[in-house]
C-alpha cells in the first residue's frame, strides 16, 4: 500500500489566489487632503482677490472722476466772483472733456513715475490700472445766460457776508478822486456814451422787448402764497443786489465802471449815461408831481391860502375866474415843491414819499418862484422820509423781472470786457455740468455745480 501509494501521481492542490490587501497609510491621505484644500484654498483667494481688485478699482474710478469734475468747477472766474459774487466758469463740452480725461488720467493711469508710486517709508505701491475709456460732457441747463441760473447766483450773491465783502471791492469812485455834491465823483464814470455796436450786438438786453413795467390790466388767477414768498424774497434780495453792487448819481460810481449811473441804466436802459439819470429825473418829477398834488388837495391850512387868492381873483373878475385862479394856484405850488423835491433828493437828502404839513418844503406860496428859479433848495421843517437810494428801489421793485437780469449781465459784460478781458461774454460762462465716463467698461454718471 505504501508503494502503491508512493506510486501515485501527484496532483497539486487547487489553492484560492490570495487577494492583495493595501494598508492604509495615514500620512499619505493627509498629503492628499492638504493639496485639495490647499487648491481651493488658492482658487477662493485668487476670485477674492480679483473681487477686490474690481472693488477697489471701481472706488479708485469713482473717486477719481469726483475729483475730476470738482477740478473742473475750481477754475471759476476769480474776476467776476470778485466783482460781482457770481461763480462761473468759461468753456465749452469739448474743453470740460479734456479736462475730466486729464485729471482722471493722472490719478487713474498716471504717466510719470512720480505719480504712479506712492512711497511709505522703503516700500512702493503702483496704481491700479485703470483706465478713462470715454468721456461725454454736457452743458444745458447750466449756462450763467439763463436768468433763472443768473438769479439763483444773485440770491446767493445777495447774502450779507458775501455783499459786505462786494461792498469792500467796489467802493465809491468818490473815495479817489475828490467828491461832488452829495459824495458824487464827477469823474470820467458819468457822461459816458456806449458807441461800439460790436458790444452793444454781444450784449443779453440786445433784441428784448419786454415792457418796462409790469401790466395789472389782466388779472386771472390768485397765485399759491408759496409763490408769493418766493418770488417775494427773489424781487428783494435782486434788489437788494443791485443797489449794493452799482453805483448811482447820488451815492457815486463805482470804481472801473464804464456807466457811473448804473442804477439808473438798469431802470431805463439807455447807452449815454447822462440820458439815464434824466430819465430818472423825469420818472421822479412825474411821480413827486402826483403825490403832491395829493398832499396840497388834503391839507386844509394851505388849501385855505388857495381859497383866498382864488376868491380875491374872483372878486376882480366876477367869479369868471375862481376857478381857473384855484387850479393854477395849486398846479404852480405843486411844481414848485416838485422841483424842489429833486434838488433835495439830488443833494442826498431825504423827501417823504407821502407828505405830511411838516415835511412840505415851500411852505407860503411867495415861495413858488424861488422854488422855480432857486439853483439851492427849501427844507421843510420834518427831513424825515425816503431818500434818492430809496426811490431808486421802488423802481427797480416795479420793474419787470427780465428787463432787470438782462440789464445786469449788460452791466457785468461792458464792464469786465473793458477791465478784463476784450472777449468776456456772459453766455460762455456756466455754473455746472453733467459728465459721464467709461472705466473699464463701467459706466459712470455725475453732476457737478457750484
């Protein structure tokens, strides 16, 4: 058997392959995690970064182009503001273009390398590049010539601090060059006659036929009492503006004045200065003329002394005529007072606009041919009242809104073109602008005005 056994073929055994098992290695997946975080890691900071790149270039951009714009609105006319209070500045959209480009580009892209790095201490930062694509600026609604622009500057002209100072910059011609009556400097600032027609074609009034005074003939609606105040508080402190501001025949011309009866040109609006104030002469005659009539007719005192000479005319005549006697009697008087009212008032004193006993100044009608004839006037016994300033001001109250601005701007344009600048003109000044800019392929939109 053992033989036998012996003799037996061999067959190996059928063995199971053995499957290979992998150890795991804790340092190796830790080498693998770290790299995938460390990747994400890396791809979050780079979208941060670049977030705050477009951030912070968007913030540089914006304010940039404020900076820009404001620049702009700092190259005002520093004469006319010194004359005048009104802030404008020359230029055109074109020149308000290059203008934002060039002060963009030095902050947003600058060229020299002094402007490009900012030093702290040994290290150095460059800009961010940043660049001004396109600009697009724009003017309407902005120009001086405008007059609701042109007031809206004079109303902030108008406030106290702002006139003192103006007050302090034209002072009276008279202060230099010795004084008249009433302070007056009859200087080369009084006679003057504008001839030129290039200046008079330039000037604002040139072509307006507004009325002189306002109509009331045709009232249709009650304005709101808001419009009412404003228009209100406008009226006064344009006014207001205008007596501070320009000289007039009494209280004198003002210093590099082509006019030195401003106030008067404003009202009547003539090229020969002497033509103006005789026009205001005629104005005040008028009015005097009127408001003495009716402060003879209500004082019984001197309508009595009236009476009197009419019923002794009467007396010789019949009766025929007491009445013509009585009209002239009174006319005569009230001429003379006139008269009288404009030497006062030319002499810078004062004469009430409505009259009581005392403040009538021709106070027995002897007087009548002095006052007529008399190159030195009466006072009456009451100097109390308004003075030439003050009538003035009534007229410039009544005059229409338009005619008013226009003739301003007529004022500041003759004046600045003959003290400044040949070329001064109104209309090229502006008191703001729009302008857009693209940055990157950002939009961005802003306005600017003083």
């Amino acid at each position: 058997m053992n033989a036998l056994h012996r003799l037996k073929p061999h067959r190996p055994e059928l063995r199971r392959p053995k499957l290979h098992r992998f150890k795991f290695d804790r340092r190796g997946s830790l080498s693998v995690f770290l790299v995938v975080v460390f990747a994400c890691f890396i791809t979050v900071s780079a979208v941060l970064f670049a977030g705050a790149k477009s951030v912070a270039g968007r913030s540089m951009a914006d304010a940039s182009l404020q900076l820009a714009g404001r620049s702009v609105l700092s190259e005002y006319d520093k004469r006319m503001f010194g004359d005048y209070g009104l802030i404008g500045f020359r230029g055109d959209e074109s020149w308000i273009e290059d203008a934002i480009a060039y002060y963009a580009e030095a902050s947003l892209a600058p060229k020299d390398p002094r402007y490009a790095l900012f030093r702290s201490g040994r290290s150095r930062t460059v800009s961010q590049d940043v660049r001004c694509e396109t600009v697009e600026a724009s003017l309407a609604g902005y120009s001086l010539y405008d007059l609701d622009n042109f007031e809206d500057q004079i109303r902030t002209a108008a406030l106290p601090q702002t006139l003192g100072a103006l007050r302090g910059n034209t002072g009276n011609a008279s202060a230099n060059s010795g004084s008249a009556k009433g302070g007056t400097s009859r200087d080369d600032g009084y006679g003057r006659v504008l001839r030129s027609q290039s200046v008079i074609s330039s000037l604002p009034s040139t072509g307006y036929k507004g009325p002189l005074f306002p109509s009331f003939g045709v009232i249709t609606d009650i304005p709101e009492i808001e419009n009412v105040m404003r228009e209100g508080t406008s009226l006064f402190a344009v006014s207001e503006y205008a007596l501070s501001v320009f000289g007039n025949h009494v209280d004198g011309a003002k210093r590099d004045r082509f006019f030195g009866n401003e106030i008067e040109y404003l009202i009547a609006g003539k090229r020969n200065d002497a033509s103006n104030y005789a026009d205001i002469k005629n104005r005040l005659r008028a009015m005097r003329f009127l408001l003495n009539n009716i402060a003879l007719a209500s004082d019984p005192v001197k309508m009595a002394k009236v009476e009197e000479i009419a019923l002794a005319a009467a007396a010789i005549s019949a009766e025929i005529l007491y009445a013509p006697t009585k009209v002239a009697i009174m006319e005569a008087w009230v001429a003379a007072e006139t008269g009288n009212d404009l030497m006062l008032l030319e002499r810078g004193a004062k004469v009430a606009l409505t009259k009581s006993p005392a403040q009538w100044a021709t106070q027995n009608i002897a007087e009548i041919w002095a006052g007529w004839t008399s190159s030195e006037p009466a006072y009456a016994v009451d100097s109390s009242g308004q003075g030439y300033r003050d009538y003035l001001r009534l007229m410039l109250y009544v005059l229409d809104r338009e005619t008013k601005l226009l003739r301003m701007m007529d004022l500041m344009q003759i004046n600045l073109k003959g003290t400044y600048y040949a070329d001064f003109l109104m209309r090229e000044h502006y008191m703001g602008f729009r302008f857009s800019c693209r940055v990157n392929g950002d939009e961005y939109a802003y306005t600017h005005k003083y």
